[in-house]
C-alpha cells in the first residue's frame, strides 16, 4: 500500500526554488552562475584516479556492505589524528561503518534510531531550522513528529537545548545537529557538543551529528563529537557522528562517507545495510582510504575555500548582513525577502540562489527563520565567485 507520509516531503526546496523561477529567462548578456547548489567545483585530486585504476581488478568481486578492513583502519586512524584521541580508542569493526555518503546514512538514522513509540507517545525528533532536508525524510518517514529548533542569530545560529520542554525532552529519540551549520557556518564548541552528549544520554535519545564540513573551515578546526566523548569518559554511548568525501576531498560523485560512534547504533548500521544498503565498491574502497590518508589535499582544499572568503569580506563588507562563518562554504546573507531577492538575481544578473525559506520551516509562532535570507554557496573558481558576487551587490545593496 501507498506510503501516504511521502506526499508530505513533496515541497523539496529545489522543486520549489525551479517553480519560482519558472518562466523567467536571464540576461542574454551575463553567463548564468548557479550558486544555490552546494555542490563542490575545485578539482578532485588525483589520488582518485590512480588508486581507482591500480585497484580495477575489484569491480569483478563483491565488496563488503560495511567497507574494506583498509578503509575501517585508516578512517580510525584518521578521526584519532584529526581529533587528538588518546584515552578513546576506536574499534574500526564495532565503532565504524563505511557508506554510500552521509546524504544515505543520515536517512537510515531514522530506521535505527527511532522506535515506533517513546515512552508510550508518538516520538519527537529534533531538527536545526534551518536543516538538511533528509532530516526530515528520515523523520517523516518513520511516523515520528519533526520538531523544529531555530538556530538564528539570536542562538548563534545553533539551537538552544538548555530550555527545552521536559515532556519533549521524554519523548525525543534522535536528535540531529550539524557542524559547521549548513547554511549558516557556526560551529559548535567542545562544551557545547558536552551538554549535547549529556542531554542524550539523561533523556535517552540519539545525537546524530553531521560533521560533513568539519574539514572546511577558515581558522580553528571545528571540534567533534568524538572529541567530546572522550572529555566526558564515559564511551560513545547515544552518539553517532557522520563524515564524508565530497566536500573534504571534492568528490562528491565518489558517494562515499562513514559513521562512527556508539557500537549498538553501528552494528544495527551493519545489520540495515546488510538488507537493504548498496556496498561501495572496492575500486572506491581503496580510494576513499588513499584520500583519508591524505590531509594535503584537504590542508589546499581549505585555502582556496579561504581566498574566496577574503574576496566576499572586501565586496560584501558592511552589506547584505554579511559575515565571514567560521565553516562551511556557504554565505547565509540577510536581503529582507529571499525569494524577492532570488527572483531579482536571477532576472537582472543570472545568478541563481535559494531563499532561505527553502532550507526552514516556520517554528512555533509561525516565523520561518530563513525568510529574510538566501544561501549562496561560493563553490566555484575565484573569478566566477568574484564577477557573480560583484553583480549581486549591483543588484541588491
């Protein structure tokens, strides 16, 4: 039978951002940029390449669902490196699942982390407003209620746990938190992932915790979750972190990506992907273990990322409510009316941005916290970004 939940995931912010759009024919006279698509434009490295065609005797075999003993052991290796790890050790079998990027397992949260009941009552799941749409896929989908915590300039662009309901707090089963905050680029801090942590584990819920820009950031690194459980001295219980290639190694189209954290959550990752998970094959395999080895590339990655971000305080500063985020690639501006302001872009310059009423929903006064803003992700090469953010001050200061 029908799955009558899927009609409430119809207004998917990219259908939307074509209807608004529809009928409209940019200026002849400018080259079209589409910035609304987080999509990495820097060169993947050729790491990629060689390592696929020196492992091309893997596509003849059958790749393990949860990922290669090579990979497990260098995506150990490298949370232990990038998060300074000593008294936490990680098991690559029982702490760590490979999959087809994060996009897929932070959906399959939602089948392994909320039961059909908590405490008795429809589940809560907790969602950042703004919010990567699979959260609420992963929500929908399993019948649990979506709440929306806005994560606005008055809460540094990250949700407010410390004064939430204690009824809801009962009632959460998983809650999602992303850092650095995709669109706003705020980044949570060690204490702050702590009381996360704690709060999981006092009221029984999951944090899962999508640090898939983790390695995109302009001067400190992002703290971890896995960092933070190692403060606490008390496991990985309740916590599961999410991290990918696509945007550390701009290989979006590589689909592969990791889970870490409490052993339970991993093994039932296993037992799903073991039904109804598509393995990542061995070729990819090999070449996602070849690009966690490398920081490199990652370290180069970040400066050109850097230099665009120099470019936007010199032509944005003092405008549009800009500010430089501390991660992610993303400028989350303040234009009053975002879809007003990506109609005009659109129309008068060619370039194409998503309203920031796209990525939200109207919390409980029936605000939506992305109304006055657009998103504009600064993935392409420094001369694109320069003429296409040139043009948008033309057109919107």
């Amino acid at each position: 039978m029908y799955n009558r939940d899927l009609d409430r995931l119809t207004d998917y912010p990219f259908d939307r951002l074509r209807a608004l759009l529809d009928g409209i024919e940019p200026p002849a006279s400018a080259e079209p940029v589409i910035m609304s698509l987080g999509e990495p434009q820097h060169a993947p490295p050729k790491l990629i390449h060689e390592t696929i065609a020196a492992h091309a005797d893997g596509w003849a075999k059958y790749p393990p669902v949860a990922g290669s003993k090579e990979l497990l052991a260098t995506i150990s290796d490298w949370l232990t490196r990038r998060y300074g790890l000593t008294s936490l050790a990680l098991d690559p079998v029982s702490n760590i699942v490979a999959v087809n990027g994060t996009k897929e397992a932070l959906f399959m949260a939602g089948d392994i982390c909320v039961p059909r009941t908590k405490n008795g009552r429809r589940p809560a799941v907790l969602i950042p407003n703004p919010f990567y749409q699979v959260y609420v896929g992963a929500t929908v989908l399993r019948g649990a209620e979506p709440v929306y915590l806005s994560a606005t300039k008055e809460t540094g662009f990250l949700p407010d746990f410390e004064n939430l309901d204690v009824d809801l707090l009962k009632r959460t089963a998983l809650v999602f938190l992303c850092s650095p905050a995709n669109p706003q680029g705020a980044i949570a801090s060690l204490t702050y992932l702590k009381k996360a942590i704690d709060l999981a584990r006092e009221y029984n819920f999951i944090l899962a915790l999508d640090e898939c820009y983790a390695e995109i950031y302009d001067k400190v690194p992002p703290p971890g979750g896995i960092e933070a459980a190692q403060e606490l001295g008390q496991g990985l219980a309740n916590l599961l972190v999410f991290h990918s290639l696509s945007k550390r190694s701009n290989a979006p189209g590589l689909r592969s990506g990791f889970v870490a954290g409490d052993p339970q959550l991993i093994k039932a990752f296993r037992t799903l992907r073991n039904y109804g998970g598509a393995a990542v094959p061995l070729p990819l395999l090999a070449a996602s273990a070849a690009l966690w080895r490398d920081d490199k590339h990652a370290d180069q990655n970040r400066m050109m990322y850097r230099a665009k971000f120099d470019r936007a305080d010199q032509l944005l500063g003092g405008k549009l409510g800009y500010y430089r985020p501390k991660g992610g690639f993303y400028l989350w501006l303040d234009v009053e009316d975002g879809e007003d302001a990506a109609r005009r872009l659109w129309t008068e310059g060619a370039i194409k941005v998503i309203p920031g009423a796209y990525l939200a929903r109207p919390d409980q006064d029936g605000t939506n916290p992305g109304n006055r803003y657009v998103r504009i992700a600064l993935v392409q090469d420094p001369e694109v970004i320069d003429d296409a953010l040139t043009r948008m001050v033309e057109i919107l200061a």
